[in-house]
C-alpha cells in the first residue's frame, strides 16, 4: 500500500545489494591504498559499505562487512604506501574493533526504522480496509466486491507486463475505487428495482467522491486517476468526464473491466450472477465501445491461466436466461 523508497528496495534485490557493497569496499580499498595508507585520513571511507551492509541487512551485515573492512584495512593495509610500512597488532585491532562496533550499531538502529516502516505499511493497509469494510456495510449485496476486483485488476496488470510498481498502485486504486458509495443513500444502493433518473445522478456522483476523499492523502494520490475515471467508457460515453481512449488512464480502464467482470459474476437485487465464461463474453461484445480491446483481452488470459481466481460470488445464470446482461456495478 505505501510504497517502499528505492533505496529500501534494495533490500528486495540480495545481488544488487551484494554488489553495491562489494563495490563500495573496493572502492574504499583503493583510494586508502592510494592516499598513502592507513596513515591518512582515507581509512574512514570504509564507513560507507559498513553502513550500507548495515542498513540493508542490519547488525549481522553491518557486523560482518565491518570485519572484511577491518581486514582489507589492517593486515592487507601498509600504514605507509609508499615507505611500505606495516600496521601495528594494535592499530588494526582497534580499527577492526571501531568497523565491526559501527556495524552492529547502526544495523541495530536500521532494523528499528525498517520495523517502523513496515508497522506504518500495516496501518495503512488496514486503514484502507476499514474504509472498504465501511462500503460493504452500507450494501451487503456488493460485500466483498472491491477486494475481488483488486485481485481482478491486478490479474489483468500482470498479463499486460506491467512493471511491479504499477501492478501495484492498480491494487490497490482498485480497493479504493467503490469509496465514494459511502455517500450515497442506503435506500438508493439496496434498491431492487431500477433507477430513477434522480438517483441514478446520485449514484454516479461515487467516482468523484472516491476521488476526494483520497486525494487528501499523500500517499494515496498516485490512486485518484484510476478511482476518478473507473466508469469512464473507450467511446466517450462514460462519466464523470466522458473521456475515451487513452484520455482514461490505463489504471481506469483495467478497473472498470475488473469491475464489470465481478458484478456480472455476482449476485446482486435486480439479477443473479452469469457464469465465468458467460461474462467474458458479454465484456467482449462490448470491446471498442465500452472497454479497451487490450484490457479485455488481457482478461481472457489471466482467467485461462488462473480461472481459480476468478470465481465470483455465484455462477448459475446464462445469457439466455438473462440477454440483457447488465455491464458495470
């Protein structure tokens, strides 16, 4: 949910990191030996590695990297270069003993700010699903629903070779995506019939009120476009906006062809729920003008490679049962 920096993300790429550190202690090696020795200042350059082994795999890797710096700079150091002048016993001792020290140290205080980080990603994972728990609240016919959308929609990423960050941010916009139902009448949500037109307007209020009630969150702004533009159309005949085509961003067009999937494979008040295979083809009917023929297709593949997931909170109906299949939720 919150998204980790790039540098704690190293800590996700072991021989990324392993060579970055390698790097660094080479690097420092060098420019001692170069400077002259131990004699000069440049023995204090071994810190970086020291802190980056400890940062990426605290005290156990701060530890260690601080005792191979302790060596590349104790015996394998002369104190002078250039009067090739050895290191005393002493010296490198207490240099072995001040690297290995900071990195036990500063690995210790690391592993308590990735604690900390990973507490505030579960607080904000959590808080999103109370905010979606409050949705499913208000209509139990939808309970559910956002969650099942999130994992459609990030199915379809996946199948369209998204880059992970961005499977991710269409995570969870989908989780957020239903948000704005909250302001909109329990009566008007539970209604077993049609709609008015009255409340048909009130209904399609949700996506803006979606969008409003998390672009005041930091965190949570890169979501508003795919919140916003969920019941955009590729024709233009959506709303809030009317936009089409690559004027929706992609995060919208994915959710609204995860979200369409799941109410059709659900039951709801005015219908019960079509089959898998009845639904994927109802959305395909509507590629080019209701959805985009990419996104539709990049549904068919992830319910062939994992129909598991796929299930939706009934199966039973037909589309000769019901040819008037309704699309969206």
């Amino acid at each position: 949910m919150m998204r980790l920096p790039r540098y704690l993300r190293l800590r996700e790429s072991p021989y990324l990191a392993g060579a970055l550190i390698a790097l660094t202690l080479l690097a420092a090696y060098g420019i001692t030996y170069r400077a002259g020795g131990t004699s000069t200042a440049a023995p204090h350059l071994f810190y970086v590695p020291i802190i980056v082994a400890a940062f990426l795999h605290h005290h156990r890797g701060g530890l260690a990297v601080g005792f191979i710096a302790g060596i590349l700079c104790g015996p394998l150091m002369p104190s002078h270069v250039g009067d090739a002048v050895p290191q005393t016993v002493e010296n490198w001792l207490i240099r072995l003993g001040f690297f290995g020290g900071i990195g036990a140290l500063t690995g210790a205080l690391t592993r308590g700010l990735a604690s900390q980080v990973e507490l505030l990603r579960k607080v904000n994972t959590e808080t999103v699903l109370a905010f979606v728990r409050a949705v499913d609240a208000k209509d139990p016919y939808t309970a559910g629903h956002s969650l099942r959308v999130s994992e459609y929609a990030t199915a379809i990423a996946e199948q369209m070779g998204l880059s992970a960050a961005d499977v991710d941010r269409i995570r969870w916009a989908a989780l957020l995506h239903d948000l704005g139902k909250l302001a909109v009448p329990e009566d008007v949500l539970r209604k077993p019939g049609e709609l008015t037109d009255a409340e048909w307007a009130l209904m399609r209020t949700h996506p803006v009120k979606s969008a409003q009630i998390i672009e005041g969150i930091a965190t949570y702004r890169d979501y508003v476009p795919g919140v916003r533009q969920h019941h955009e159309r590729y024709d233009g005949k959506g709303y809030p906006e009317g936009l089409s085509r690559d004027e929706v961003c992609l995060d919208a067009r994915i959710i609204a062809v995860a979200d369409t999937y799941e109410a059709m494979t659900s039951d709801r008040p005015y219908r019960p729920a079509l089959s898998p295979a009845d639904a994927l083809e109802a959305i395909r009917r509507e590629a080019g003008s209701q959805f985009d023929p990419a996104v539709v297709a990049a549904l068919a593949r992830a319910l062939d490679a994992a129909p598991h997931k796929f299930h939706g909170k009934s199966s039973r109906l037909t589309p000769q049962q019901d040819p008037g299949v309704f699309l969206g939720n």
